[in-house]
C-alpha cells in the first residue's frame, strides 16, 4: 500500500512539473504578445501627449486595446502575473514583442525615406523648370543666340525696319 500512495505521488509529481499547458483564464503565448505589442504602441502614443491629454485618453485607448483582442484588464493582469512567474516564457514573449517593434518601426522609416524622396524630387523638377524659364527670359533679355552662342542686338532689326518706312 505505501508503495503504490508513494508512486502515486511520485507520478503525480512529475506529471505536475512537466505540464505546459496555460490554466484557465490566462492568454496564450501568441495571443499575450499581440496584445503586448499593441499596449505598447499605445503606451508609446500616450508618452507624446501631455500628462492631462494622456490620463484622458488613456482609459478609452486601452480599452479598445483590449477589446481588439477580444479580452479585458484582468485577463491581461492575471496572464500577465503567470507569464511574470516562468521568466524564460515572459523573455521568448518580450523578444517577439521587441522584434516586432523594430520591424514595424524600421516599415515606417522606409516610408517616410520613401515620402521624403518623392517630395525632393517634386522639388528638383519644379526648380528646373523655374530655372529654364529664368535662363529663357534672360536669354530673350540680353538677345543670345542659343543656336550660333552668338549675342545679336536685339533692337538693330526694328530699328532696321523703321528707317525703311
């Protein structure tokens, strides 16, 4: 009898430290890093407002944080306090989390090079054109002959002309 209570407990021992699986009411491992990469988006928002803006949006902004992921605070307080408790899960969450960040981040930065590149081009081609305009006007004002880059008096023809009336 006492062999088989101390097998049993030894079984249950071992079948109790090996269990991978999430209790109940706690999120899973991919849905905690979603929703830990959109609480810090949001987080990151609320540091470029003022304190006063920030503590009012915050609750609202939260809150449709979770809804999104289709939970609420306290499921997210209580995962986040078991995913606390097995440190080398929480770190293989947060490397996702931070990898995900960076990447999303590293997006934006190629967009915005991208809008900046186009703008300077819109640019450029706007101060070529003023540019020839102002070369053609000059060019029309000091009578230079493009074809022959010969200067030709530009009054001497007209001038020409009303003599012969």
């Amino acid at each position: 009898m006492r062999r088989l209570i101390v097998l049993f407990l030894l079984v249950n021992f071992i079948i109790s430290c090996s269990s991978d699986r999430t209790p109940g009411g706690i999120m899973k491992q991919k849905q905690m890093t979603d929703l830990l990469v959109d609480i810090h988006l949001a987080d990151g928002y609320l540091m470029q407002l003022n304190t006063d803006s920030a503590n009012k949006v915050a609750p609202s902004l939260y809150g449709t944080v979770f809804k999104k992921h289709g939970t609420d605070s306290l499921r997210f307080v209580n995962s986040l306090k078991y995913y606390s408790e097995k440190p080398d899960i929480l770190d293989t969450i947060y490397k996702q989390v931070s990898s995900r960040i960076d990447k999303m981040q590293s997006e934006e930065q190629k967009r915005e090079e991208e809008k900046r590149r186009k703008e300077a081009a819109i640019i450029a081609r706007k101060d070529s054109i003023e540019r020839v305009r102002k070369a053609d006007s000059l060019k029309k004002a000091i009578g230079i002959d493009t074809a022959g880059r010969t200067r030709r008096p530009l009054l001497r023809p007209f001038i020409r002309d009303m003599r012969l009336k």
